[in-house]
C-alpha cells in the first residue's frame, strides 16, 4: 500500500471518528445506534452548522431505529437550542430518559425538561412587567379610595335625611281624585298589498351561501414524519400534539389521519 493510500484512509478514519464523537452526552465511544448512517450524516450536518439538515437526518434515524435514545437526545438538544422548540424538545428529551434512564446525565436533561416547561409556560401566559403591575395596584387603589368618599358622603346624607324626618313630621295628605286615563281606540291594522308574480318575468334566485373551511385532519404518506409534517403544513410541533391527545407522534404510521390545529 502506498504511502497516499495510508494518509487518505487514515483522514477518512479521523473524519468518520468526529462526526461520531460531536455533542454526545456521555462522551465516550459510538455505541450501535450511533453507527445507524443517518445519525452519522446528522452529525457531520451538526458540525457543519446545518442544524435544520441534522434535524432531518436524526428523525430518518429514528423511522429506521424507533429505540435510538441517542437520536431522542440529539433532537431535543437542536430543539431546544437551535429550533426554539421547547415542547418538541420536552418530548425528546423524556423519550430519551424512557430509553435510557440510567444515563450519567439524566439530572442534566430534567434540568433542560424544566427549563423548557418554565419557557413555554411563559409563551402560553405571559406574565405582566412590574411597572404594569405597580400602575394597576395605584389604578385600583385611587378608585377604591373615591368609592369611599363617595359611601360616606352618601351615609351622611341619609342620616341628615332621617334626622329631619324625626324633626318635622310629615303632614297628613288627604285624597284627592285622580285624573282617569283616556282610553284610546286602538288602530286598525292596514292589510298589506300582495305581489304577484309577472308572467314573463324571470324570478330571483337566491343562491345560498357555501360556508369556507380550511381541512382540519392530515393523512400520513409514505416518508413523512411528525416533524416534517409540522413543517410542510407550517404548524408548531406543540400545536400539532395539542391536537392528537393520546397519540405518539415519534410513532405515526402510513394511512393514519391526524387532526391539524385550527389555523
């Protein structure tokens, strides 16, 4: 074997071993699934900063090997960092747990799952600011302070008014005879013209108004994952699970209707 023969295959070993090595939890040396090809393109993608092309080869790594915790780990880490998508980032990241609960970084990854749930609790219900806050406290302080001033000038009305009453009786009053309401005829009702229709004349037609709608439902083909779904169809993966509650969309199947969120 020559001597640029040696050096080439030993470049295409160097090459191969980053690729494999990248971000992995543990550190340590390939396992199996981390040999499955598309999870090696997925991680040469990585390195090269194609995050959204990583994204795309470690979910083919999962239709090929639906078990591969390490496949879970990469796309929840480029959800979480790269795709700002914490709730696909959240599923990722537990499936991984599920598949490898006895991994060394297991307290590292529910220390992202929490922070991921705090990040999308705060895009669900943003909290107001504290000035905004401070601001309706004084509002609601200042209304309740003149709905007090009004209640005691009112008391103190009425107490002026009950004091003048037990000091100056009220004099008798003695009947006297009321007006009788006039009593009207009431109107006659005026009949109304009937048309009728013209011969010759062509009638209107009222043609009824045909209700727009958007499908509301996606059927799996061949190829698709729930991921690439979301982003053909241009919906949040969090949205997307939202409106399949109960399915396992790390685990759809050709033929299978899922329901799209309203848009």
């Amino acid at each position: 074997m020559s001597f640029w023969s040696r050096l080439a295959g030993g470049a295409g070993v160097l090459w191969l071993g980053a690729a494999l090595s990248g971000c992995t939890p543990s550190g340590q040396r390939p396992t199996g699934e981390e040999k499955e090809p598309h999870f090696v393109l997925g991680k040469s993608r990585v390195n090269a900063m194609d995050y959204q092309g990583g994204i795309e080869a470690f979910e083919q790594s999962l239709e090929a090997n639906p078990h591969s915790a390490m496949a879970h780990y990469e796309l929840g880490w480029l959800d979480d960092e790269k795709a700002a998508d914490p709730a696909g980032a959240i599923y990722h990241y537990q499936e991984y747990l599920k598949l490898n609960p006895g991994g060394e970084n297991a307290d590292v990854i529910k220390q992202r799952i929490y922070r991921c749930k705090q990040q999308l609790a705060a895009d669900v219900l943003p909290l107001p600011s504290a000035p905004a806050v401070q601001q309706q406290l004084d509002r609601l302080s200042d209304q309740n302070r003149q709905l007090l001033d009004e209640v005691g000038k009112w008391r103190a009305y009425y107490a002026n008014q009950l004091t003048a009453a037990k000091t100056n009786p009220t004099p008798p009053t003695y009947d006297t005879p009321q007006p009788q309401p006039v009593v009207r005829p009431a109107p006659v009702p005026v009949a109304q013209p009937v048309s009728t229709p013209v011969a010759g004349a062509n009638p209107v037609r009222i043609t009824p108004l045909k209700s727009s709608g958007a499908a509301h439902a996606h059927t799996v083909v061949a190829g698709e994952t729930a991921m690439s779904i979301c982003r053909k169809l241009g919906v949040k993966f969090s949205a997307l699970q939202a409106a399949n509650p109960g399915v396992n969309l790390g685990r759809i199947h050709v033929g299978q209707a899922l329901n799209l969120p309203p848009p």
